[in-house]
C-alpha cells in the first residue's frame, strides 16, 4: 500500500511539472484570443506559438545538424528569434514551435 502511495505521489508531481503554462492563464486572457503581434514589435510580448515573425529579427538555420536537429518536417524550416531556436512555416511566418534557448548562433 505504500509503494502505491508513493508511486501515486511521484506521478502527481510529474505531471503538475509538465503541465504547460498555457493552462495556468487566468480567464478572459485566453491565448490567441486577438491578433498576434509580429515578433519584435513589444519589447515586454515574449515569443509564443502563432506569433507573427517579424524578418529582421529572425536567422533562418541552414544546417539543423550543429543544433542537434535533423531535417524540418515538410512545410516548415528552423530559425532562431531571440535566441530561441524555433519551427517556423515560411509561408505564412508563423512560429509553429518554440523548441529551447540556444546560446549562440552557429551557422
């Protein structure tokens, strides 16, 4: 029963760590809920999913390798905004993933 017990704790508390922050927003601020800015644009909006990216501010990442990446999925490229490496659709500019803080630009 206490092995149980601690197990049912350790699982608990994993999962109040992965819980993303998007559903801790208090309400009526509900993500998405008008237009994104474009990246850049506010020096206090921190990047987020959806954001429109501003092209001057953004480095396209040539080769994904020296990041630890493989190949972007079909449809969208890499790039690095803010010194955070992201997924990007080039049609539409829009930051389809924020994937970690990166130290330094190497390509």
């Amino acid at each position: 029963m206490s092995r149980n017990r601690q197990s049912l704790i350790l699982i608990v508390c994993l999962l109040t760590a992965l819980v993303p922050p998007s559903f801790a927003e208090p309400a009526g601020q509900a993500k998405g809920a008008g237009k994104s800015q474009a990246v850049g644009q506010s020096q206090s909006s921190a990047l987020r999913v959806g954001d429109q990216l501003d092209s001057a501010r953004l480095h396209q990442v040539t080769r994904p390798g020296l990041y630890g990446m493989s190949q972007a999925p079909a449809g969208s490229r890499y790039g690095i905004v803010d010194g955070k490496l992201i997924r990007y659709d080039p049609e539409s500019a829009r930051v389809l993933s924020i994937i970690r803080q990166v130290d330094k630009i190497m390509d």
